[in-house]
C-alpha cells in the first residue's frame, strides 16, 4: 500500500500536469549501442507507424508510443537560449546597412584613418541592432506564450490505471491515448474517431481553423467500432473494451491524404480514411461527445507540418532598401575612387584635404588607407536614420491597427493582433483577395429574392441599395394569391415549392434539442415542431431505426410516374450544401443524412431556375 501511495504521488495521478518521469535505471536500461552503419548510410524514413492504443496498465515511460513518437507539445518559435544570438546576429546582417556601417565602425578602430573616437562610432550601430534584437525577443517571447496557452489546455485521456478518463494538459498526450472530447472541444491531436454519441456513427466538425470554412464536416466511426457508438456503451467500457493494432501513414503534410488500417483481436480489418479522423484544431459540432486514439501527436500533426516552422520573413521594403544601399554603396565607391583618381593626378606632396599623409607606407597601403579615408568622409551617404524611423513608423502602425474599433470582434471580444511585428505594411500591398462563395463574403446568409417558374417570373418588390440596411421581407402579390387559392399537385408552382423543400441537405440530432440547449450551435433558434434552425439549416429529432424514407412525389406531367427520393448515408462531403425542412411522417422519421435526386427531379429541373442574388 505505501509503495502504491508512493507511485500516485511521484506520478501525480490527480493532476492535470501527470506525466511520469523515466526512473534512472530505467533510463540506463533503455540505453543501447550506436549503430555505426547508419553513420555512412541514408537511412530511409519508415513508410508506415503502428500504434498500439494505450488502454492497458502500463506505465507510459515503457511504452513504445511514449519512446518512439513526438509528445503533444508543440513550439512555434525561432530561437531558444543557445541559437538566440548567432541566429539573430544572421537574420540582421541580412540588411546590407547593417554590414555597411559595421564595416565602417571596424575602420574607426584602425589608427591611420581613425576619423572619431573608436567606440563613438560603434555606438550608434549597435544600439539599433540592439533595440531590434530586443524586438525579436519580445515577438519570439510571445509566441512561447501562446505555446504555453495551447500546450497547457486540457482534455480528458483515458487512465487506465484508474479506469476512468482524466483531465491532462495538451502536451502530455501521447500517441495512442484514448481522448474523450465534448462538443464544442477543440481537437487536441489527430484523432481516429471509435465512438460517437451518435448511434450511427456520425460526427461533425468545424475545420474554420484549418481551411477558413465554417460548414460542419461530415466524419465517420469505423465500421466495426460502431457497436460503441449510441448510449448502450458507455465511454468507460468503450476506452476498456477497444483494442487492436493501427497502421497508418508515416506523419507528412497532406490534409487531405491519410490511409491506413484497424486490425482487431478477432482478425476484422478496417480501412482508415480521412472520413474516420478528425485533424488537429477544429472542433466538434452537433455531436454530444467523440472519443478518439491518437495517431498523430504535436509537431506531426497535419496542421504542424503544414504550417512548419516560424520563419523570418523580409518585408518587400526592406528587400527593395537593401537594393537602394546597394546602389548608394556604389555611388560611394565611386566617388572614393574618383577622389583618389584626382590625389593622383594632382601626385603624392600636394596637400589635399582629404587624403592620409604618412610616408611610412608602401604605395599601395598609402593608396588602400586614403581610399578608406574618403569612405568615412562620405559615410552619411547611406543614412543611418533611415531605419531608425522606418522602425519607429512600424511600431507606431501596428497601435495604430491594435486599437482600431473598426476591426474589433464584438463575439469573440478579440482586437486586431498581429503576429510578425517586421510586416506591417504588406498590408497595404494587397491588391486582390480570392475568395471563395461559401460564406466567407456572404456571411452564409443567402437571400431568396426572386424565381422564374415555367418561364413565368415573380420578383420581390425590392430596390437594390448599396450600404448597410436591414433585410426586410419581399412579398410577391401574385404568386402569394396562387399560394392562398390553393395549388394542383400537378402544377409546376406545387412541384417548385416541393423541390425547395426536399433537394437539400439534412443533419439530424439524435435528441430532442431543449430551448436551454440552444448555444450548441452558433445563432441557432428553436421552432414549435422541435426543428432546431441556424442560418438555412434545419436540424430534426430522429426517432425510427429505418435508413432510407421513401416519399412519393409529384410529376409535373401526369403521364410522368411518381418515383422516390432515397435518404442516403454519406460519410464524407466535400462541399456544403443549404439545408431545408422536408415534411414526413413522424413514424417514418429516421436519419436523414443527405437527400439524392431522383429522375424524376431530373425531368422537370429544366423548366425550374431560381434566381438569387447576394
């Protein structure tokens, strides 16, 4: 017992900072022989990782996946204690000035030509190189802090010493170990899903961080891990009874590329596609909860190696400064030569004011000194202050931007921030930004304004304004006194009404969703049937086990027969679609994942054009 007590205590199980260290023997253990062949060999990067899921008790320092794999911790900066100054000393000699007058100060401490006092003229070049490495360290600095912000987030991994899922910051996590995430969780590593609260299987997810797209995403439980999924298992029991061997992919930056297979204990197999993971930074949408194994942790994860490294950019006005100190280097060069063209011309026992008179020397160093002489008397050439102001300029921008109100995000209570304090003004270089239409102009609010219905065209009697302005309703007097007086089934206008209603895309929820259950979903509302709607989508309660409804719809002809429209699965979508409410019988409402047309939609899609504008 006091030995156990001990080893919960070294190992701070009740803590989110648990991570157990290696004991020294254990160390030493571990150690083995250098292999001198690899020294004179390319050694080839393995094709493929196995991974063993950490769901038996074993201490994480012994197992493979704590020994072989990168930890969760990731670091975005550019320098550490050791590369601070040879790196930083290599990024500001980058600009030609700072070499031109570090050249200069170096001729100050020669006594034949020493115009001013030797540390006098090193003083002003390395105050600026000073105050700029004090800049990097600050912008470096706060990179560490916001690694710390992220490394230091917790979730909850499956202990199984305690058999229970525990709080752990992000940066212990392993791969291999079970996560347990909620909605609304941000995803801490990439994650092969193996159970949802859904009892299909589904899971959705906001990739807004990785590819700017705020439509949910459309993932999916491994075929044989979807016995886990629904409210008969518990998380518990998922985390104790999952086991097998992973092999995927060795870690590479392709998002979209990701391959694999699940091997289980009874000799079952499932292939791993992009559809069965959830890649690090999004976040779970519409699903209560999803517990995942890691397959990729920290830096080589997907959205790491996409991003890489921090690198010093370069401005495109410093690279256009650095040509600009080219030339005026240039011209000082040959003015020095000129001026000792003309010294001589004039020859060696005139007296001229700019010249070094010491007889000592050899012609040729006589020549070099008084050449380097004329260098310091037109050094002002190239003006020191310049980058001192174009500093200053910067620093006083980037407040400027920090403290605009316009760029303020009331929502998220976030300011303008900025990441590369060198860059400020790449901003105002931008000449074209590509968009693309989902959302990201239209803020996902698309307007109905008006239809064409058989070659018959109802607008709204709308004005088009520029600005901002409310959207208000556009009633058409025409098509509401058709609506009223009642339609034909068989009439184009019952067939248009219908097809808006039915070609659309549905997600349900596997609950009833409650009023105070609101804030799941972004600006979303609750209507008196219990269909949950957020921008154009409509969420439904589903009840029946059945997978596919079959809806009988009306023919625009009557020699056309009435065909079905089939609910079909799928697991993955590319591109989102705007959502809508379809009527069916409440014994009939089942899953309903995406609706495919039919022919018979096909038939009369022809005579049917909606027109819509922004």
């Amino acid at each position: 017992m006091a030995s156990a007590a001990k080893l919960r205590k070294t190992h701070r199980r009740t803590s989110t900072q648990w991570d157990p260290t290696q004991p020294v023997l254990d160390k030493f253990s571990t150690l083995s022989l250098p292999n001198f062949d690899s020294f004179f060999k390319k050694a080839e990067p393995p094709h493929h990782r196995e991974i063993t899921p950490n769901s038996d008790d074993q201490p994480r320092y012994r197992r493979t996946n704590y020994r072989k794999y990168a930890h969760n911790g990731i670091s975005t900066t550019k320098y550490n204690v050791l590369t601070f100054i040879p790196l930083n000393l290599f990024y500001q000699l980058r600009r030609l000035a700072n070499i031109y007058f570090l050249f200069i100060a170096g001729l100050n401490f020669a006594p034949q030509i020493a115009a001013t006092n030797r540390y006098a003229g090193l003083a002003p070049i390395s105050i600026i190189m000073l105050l700029t490495a004090l800049k990097d360290l600050f912008e470096d600095f706060r990179r560490h802090r916001e690694d710390k912000k992220i490394n230091t987030s917790t979730c909850h991994v499956w202990d199984s010493y305690e058999n229970r899922f525990r709080k752990v910051i992000w940066q212990h996590i392993i791969v291999g170990d079970i996560v347990y995430l909620a909605s609304d969780e941000t995803i801490p590593a990439d994650l092969l899903i193996i159970k949802s609260s859904d009892p299909h299987g589904q899971v959705f997810v906001e990739t807004a961080n990785l590819d700017g797209e705020t439509s949910r995403k459309q993932l999916g439980v491994l075929a044989h891990c979807r016995r886990f999924c629904g409210n008969h298992c518990t998380p518990e029991a998922c985390a104790q009874l999952f086991r097998g061997e992973i092999t995927c992919d060795h870690p590479n930056n392709e998002i979209k590329k990701i391959s694999g297979n699940m091997h289980y204990e009874d000799g079952e197999k499932d292939r791993i596609t992009k559809a069965n993971v959830m890649l690090r930074g999004c976040q779970v949408r519409n699903t209560s909860y999803v517990i995942g194994v890691v397959l990729y942790a920290g830096m080589e994860t997907k959205a790491m190696l996409s991003n890489g490294h921090a690198k010093n950019k370069r401005s495109s006005l410093e690279k256009t400064t650095n040509r600009f100190v080219l030339v005026c280097i240039g011209i000082l060069v040959a003015i020095s030569s000129t001026c000792m063209g003309f010294y001589i011309s004039i020859g060696k026992n005139s007296e001229a004011p700019f010249t070094v008179q010491n007889s000592d020397e050899t012609p040729f160093w006589d020549a070099f000194w008084n050449f380097c002489n004329v260098i310091i008397d037109f050094q002002v050439l190239v003006p020191l202050s310049l980058y001192i102001s174009v500093e200053a300029i910067r620093g006083f921008q980037l407040q400027f931007m920090s403290f605009d109100s316009q760029m303020y995000h009331p929502e998220t209570d976030r300011n303008f921030a900025f990441h590369a304090m060198n860059i400020p003004e790449e901003l105002g270089q931008i000449k074209y930004v590509l968009s693309d239409k989902t959302g990201t102009l239209t803020e996902n609010r698309m307007i109905f304004k008006n239809c064409v219905i058989a070659g018959e065209r109802f607008p709204g009697n709308v004005t088009p304004v520029r600005g901002e302005s409310e959207v208000t309703p556009c009633i058409n007097d025409e098509l509401q006194r058709l609506l009223s007086s009642g339609i034909p089934q068989d009439s184009r206008i019952h067939s248009f009404m219908y097809a808006l209603a039915v070609c659309n895309t549905v997600a349900p929820l596997g609950h009833r969703i409650k009023e105070q259950d609101a804030n799941v979903v972004d600006n979303g509302y609750l209507t008196n049937s219990g269909t949950f709607c957020v921008g154009n989508s409509m969420f439904f309660d589903g009840k029946a086990s059945e997978s596919v409804i079959e809806i009988s719809a009306p023919t625009p002809q009557e020699e056309t027969p009435p065909s079905e429209v089939e609910v079909v699965e799928e697991q993955e979508s590319e591109q989102s679609a705007s959502c809508g409410v379809v009527e069916v019988p409440e014994a009939s409402t089942s899953e309903l994942r995406g609706l495919r047309r039919s022919p018979t939609w096909k038939s009369f899609e022809n005579s049917l054009r909606i027109v819509g504008r922004k």
